[in-house]
C-alpha cells in the first residue's frame, strides 16, 4: 500500500513547544540542541500524530493551553485521493493539510477532533466499494496510510530493551523487519485476513449489542465497535543470545551490558537496509549515538542514510559530532529552550552554530582523518561529487575538501603550517595551462613547489581545469544545448566557451549571457549524470584513491 509523504509538521503548545512552526520533514531530518530543549518533545509530538493518539492532560503548554494542535502538510498517495469526497481534497490536487486538535478536560482525557483541509471528518468521508464509512473508521482508513512511527527514545534502559518483549522499542524496531523482509509479505497478508475476520465479527456483536441496549435507551440507534490495529510487535516476545568463542554457553544479550545492546540497535538499522525496510515507516531516534564508539557512530549514520534514501523517513535529535559534521542530504534544525519555551531554527549551509550550541570546539570536529584542498569552492562540490560516485565507501572515510580561496591566495598558502591542522592531507590544483606545452601557471607552481619541500603530496592536472574532464554529450544534455555545438578541449576556458555557444543557440544576434552557466550547480549535475552513464574522470580518481 502508497504510504503519505509528510512534508511539514507543527506542533503547538505540546510541553515547551508553544509553536514549533512549520518544520520540513525531508528523508532525513535531524534536531540538534542542550538537554532539555525540547527536541524530545517534538519528537512525542510526531508520534502521537502518527499514532492517532492522544496526549495526556499533563502535556498542555505551561500546563495552561487550552489546546493542543498538530498539523501536518502532506502529499496524498493516488489510492487515497481516489476514495475521498470533493469536498476534502479536490480533483487537481495531490497535497493536503491534516489537523489534530486537542481540548484541555480537567482530570479527564482530551477531547479531540481531526481536520482534513479544513473540514472536519464526518460519516461519508470516504467511500470504500460504494460504501460510505463512519466517521470513525474514515479517520482510521486515512490514518492507515500514514507511515508507522517507530520511536526509540533515549531515556531507555537498554538491558530492559533488548529482552524484546511486547511493546519494547527493540520489539517495534523487529516488528517490520519480520513483516517486510524475505517473507514474501506472508504476515502481512495473513494480518489484512485477520483484521477483515475482525471487522466482520465486531460488526456482527455490534449489531447484537445495538439490539439490546435499544431495549434500555430508546435514544441509541447504534453501538459501533472497531477491532483496533493488529502488532506484530506485542503478539512476539523473542530472546535473543549471543554465542561467544570464549564462554562454553550463550547468554542472554541483556546481560552484556548497554554497548553491545546500542550495537545491537545498529545491526538492527542495518538489517533495514539489507531488507529494504523503507516505506511504510518513519523512525524516530532519539541520540542514535548512544553508547557508541566513533567508528560505530558512523556506521549508524551511514545505516540511517541508506534507509531514508530508501523511501522511508528518518528523524533524530543528537549532541554528537558525527552526525552534526555528516549532514549531507539532512534538514538540521537548532533547538534551543528560552524561559521555558522551545524555539527552532533551521540551519542552511552554516553548522558552526550547532557545534557551539552543543559546547564543542573547532578542534573537536575538524580532526578529519584526511583533508583535500582545492582551489575554490566549486571545486569541493564537483570532487565531493565525483568521489561519492567512484568510491563506495566515501562516507566511511571522513575525508573533508576545503578550498585555498583561489588563485590569488595560493601565494600565502603554507604546507608546512597546514600539517599543524591535520597531517594527513593533500592538494589538488588546476594547471591553468592554455596549451600542452605551457607550465601551470606561476602561483600553482610555487605552491607545488613548497608542497613537496613539506613532504605534502600535491597534484596538478594535466589539463587546464576540472571542466575540462567534463564529457561533452553530458555537458550538453545538463544545459540542453545541442552536443554538436560544443567542444570540450583540454586547455579550453570551457566557461566561457559554453557561455558563448549558449547564447548563440538561444540569441543568435544577442550578447554572451553571463549567468547560464554555474560552475558548482551545473557541475554536479554533469558529474552525476557523466558516472550515471559509465563515464569516469579517471585522473581525478586515481588522485583519491592513492592519497585517501
């Protein structure tokens, strides 16, 4: 079953949050901030909405709000669309806004009421087979198609955890691997037969209960009973022993203390991975480094990564600097809590914020196991881009590029200072060079000159500059320009070439535009494509592979 893609979601006065804001909800979303700042929070939030529950009389903000709310911005699956009425989600349009509002009843539960684009769910909100449902069971319908949320929160103790017992965190994290993977879907047929039987049984003691209570109140004219949903995850309690080469019997994994239970939780992440357990699901890991060494951290993050490029989605709060410092293809948010309420900002390209929110130092997180320096930025992107594409284990070796600042700052660049960072580095450099006999020009020459004076490797290219690796028909299709118009020389400036051939496909008689060709955006692309496609920068790579 199409499972709905939550793109935003805001939570209002629930706990400290009085009012999160939109937050984007990407694949993978993570929250960085102090103990108690209220990022658990926001992630209790998210799993009540997605649970269809409701929060406890405690939770109203300041323990005065008079509502709680949760909306949530989503793009509806096709399936879905289909079954509701006009009035809730018109015919064009795939995207809607659902609501959970919560009124405050002293000393008793909640009152609730959920809203679809506005309008509230009645009897008829969704038609089945010709069948208009109550208002109940359309909620439930809609909400079957939400993703499952799986917590793990950090207040856990791991050796209760891990004895995967009904309801554990460990057991929800077991339950759709078991459901999802190499079972051909077996269970989860087996639980849509069940949940029919279920529905079909209810039905018939809701008529007989219907039948007899009218006898007592004339006013009732139905009682209406749903069986509820059916978890893989409290009908199981599996144990799990580890057999050791130095212990003549197993024993129990909870007795092996709280590491290897968090490694167990990430052998679990990549068991995920394994069996494609991505859709359908959204985990939501509180401090997923906990009790981890680095390297095992890294390997969690690169686990969360995969499952969320899967289809699934991922949210997770975090102190620790591997996963503030690996925020490729991540939505990060700074979460601080100011006179007891939380407050959230979205970090763009700038993560120092996070490390000094969370008290570390420069130091704590620029000891790279190896540092490559190139001349500009653009260039970071395009050899971070062709790096990710030609080795696998790119993510695994904590390799940062960072740029001289160009040409111009090449003279004041000093090798032998730059080992006082980070010792393990090298340097990666256009020629410059406008034919095949010319020498790279003076100040890349300096520089090479004092690098291997200090010992440090550093290449210079052949040809003149990255572009010029770049393959035509590629660099053709990315800016839609004919391929015959272009030629990519060895020591060709291939901006201003392309710029100008550009402007002859598109103006003819006009001048060279200036702004068609971007150096960082477009050469990303045409690096992915170019690797997509089986071609390769093969000097470049052998540049990697020799110094990383």
């Amino acid at each position: 079953m199409s499972t709905i893609d939550i793109q935003t979601f805001r939570a209002e006065n629930y706990k400290p949050i009085k009012d999160s804001e939109k937050i984007e909800i990407g694949d993978m979303t993570t929250f960085i901030g102090k103990n108690d700042a209220g990022k658990s929070s926001f992630l209790e939030a998210l799993e009540l909405f997605l649970s269809c529950d409701k929060p406890d009389d405690s939770h109203f903000h300041m323990q005065e709000a008079e509502t709680i709310r949760f909306v949530a911005e989503v793009r509806l699956p096709n399936e879905l669309h289909s079954v509701l009425r006009d009035e809730y989600i018109p015919e064009d349009e795939d995207t809607a806004t659902v609501v959970r509002e919560f009124d405050r009843r002293e000393g008793r539960t909640p009152g609730s009421e959920t809203y679809l684009n506005s309008e509230t769910f009645s009897k008829g909100a969704v038609k089945e087979d010709g069948t208009r449902l109550s208002k109940a069971k359309s909620r439930d319908y809609v909400w079957g198609f939400f993703p499952e949320p799986i917590p793990i929160f950090a207040e856990r103790d791991v050796n209760e955890e891990t004895k995967l017992k009904g309801g554990t965190h460990m057991n929800k994290l077991l339950s759709p691997i078991l459901e999802s993977g190499g079972f051909d879907n077996e269970i989860y047929e087996k639980k849509k037969e069940l949940r029919e039987s279920l529905e079909e049984t209810t039905e018939s003691v809701g008529s007989q209960l219907t039948n007899h209570l009218k006898s007592h109140l004339e006013n009732i004219s139905q009682v209406e009973m749903l069986p509820g949903d059916i978890r893989v995850d409290k009908a199981i309690s599996p144990n799990i022993r580890l057999h050791d080469d130095h212990l003549e019997e197993s024993i129990d994994i909870s007795e092996r203390g709280s590491g290897v239970g968090s490694l167990l939780q990430l052998s679990m992440m990549q068991a995920y991975v394994d069996f494609q357990v991505n859709e359908g699901y959204m985990l939501l890991f509180e401090e997923p480094g906990n009790f981890l060494h680095p390297s095992a951290e890294r390997k969690m993050l690169d686990a969360l990564r995969d499952i969320a490029a899967g289809g699934g989605q991922v949210v997770i709060t975090t102190h620790s600097q591997v996963f503030i410092d690996n925020r490729a293809n991540a939505d990060m948010y700074l979460t601080r809590r100011n006179s007891g309420v939380t407050e959230f900002q979205k970090l763009k390209e700038e993560g120092f914020e996070a490390v000094r929110e969370i008290g570390a130092r420069n130091s704590d997180i620029l000891q790279s196991d190896f540092v490559i320096y190139v001349e500009g930025q653009s260039d970071v992107e395009v050899l971070e881009m062709i790096a990710r594409s030609a080795i696998d284990d790119w993510h695994e070796r904590n390799v940062t590029i960072l740029p001289l600042g160009g040409t111009g700052n090449m003279r004041h660049c000093n090798p032998e200072k730059l080992k006082n960072i980070n010792q393990n580095f090298a340097i990666l450099l256009d020629s410059d060079k406008k034919s095949k006999e010319d020498d790279p020009r003076e100040e890349i020459a300096s520089l090479r000159d004092r690098a291997q004076e200090a010992g440090v490797p550093c290449h210079v290219l052949q040809k003149r500059e990255i572009e010029n690796y770049y393959h035509r028909g590629t660099v053709a299709d990315v800016l839609n320009l004919p391929a015959e118009m272009l030629e990519i020389g060895d020591y060709q400036d291939v901006e201003k070439h392309v710029e100008r051939k550009a402007a002859e496909h598109r103006v003819p008689d006009g001048p060279p535009r200036i702004d068609c060709y971007d150096k960082r955006d477009h050469g990303r692309r045409i690096v992915k494509q170019m690797y997509d496609r089986g071609h390769s920068i093969d000097e470049v790579e052998n540049f990697l592979r020799k110094h990383v």
